[in-house]
C-alpha cells in the first residue's frame, strides 16, 4: 500500500490561501506558522497560528479613515 503524506507543502498551502509561497516560508522561518515533523502544514492548525501571530493588512481605502483615541488609550493601558 502506498503512504500517503500528511498535510500540504509550504506552497500548496499558500495556493489555497491565495498568498505567496515565499511569504508562507517567511511566517515558518520566523515560527508563526507551526509545521509536522515531516516538515508540511496542517491547514485548519497554520489557519489558527495565523490568525493568532499575524496582524491583519489595513485596506488601501481605510489608510486615512479617522480612528477613535478611546480605542487606542484602551488597548495601551489593556
């Protein structure tokens, strides 16, 4: 019987994010992305590390919308 691997390459997982290899490499060389001792990425697990270890990109439209200072005070003071 032919083993199957477990998990997706660097690369396979960036193509069903729709984000770039190299950037996906980034995030494992830097440790936010955790992978199997094979060296692949569980998905649903790297989705999570993601959400956890990545700040989210700001949209080009919302560059210069106005931001509430209570906010701000709020997560300095935390």
């Amino acid at each position: 019987m032919k083993k199957t691997k477990q998990g997706l390459s660097a690369h396979g997982y960036a193509k069903s994010r729709s984000l770039s290899g190299s950037y996906v490499c980034r995030l494992i060389r830097d440790g936010r992305i955790p992978t199997l001792p094979n060296g692949r990425i569980a998905p649903e697990v790297a989705d999570e590390a993601r959400a956890r270890n990545v700040a989210p990109r700001v949209k080009p439209g919302d560059w210069n919308r106005p931001v509430d200072l209570k906010d701000v005070e709020l997560r300095l003071l935390g």
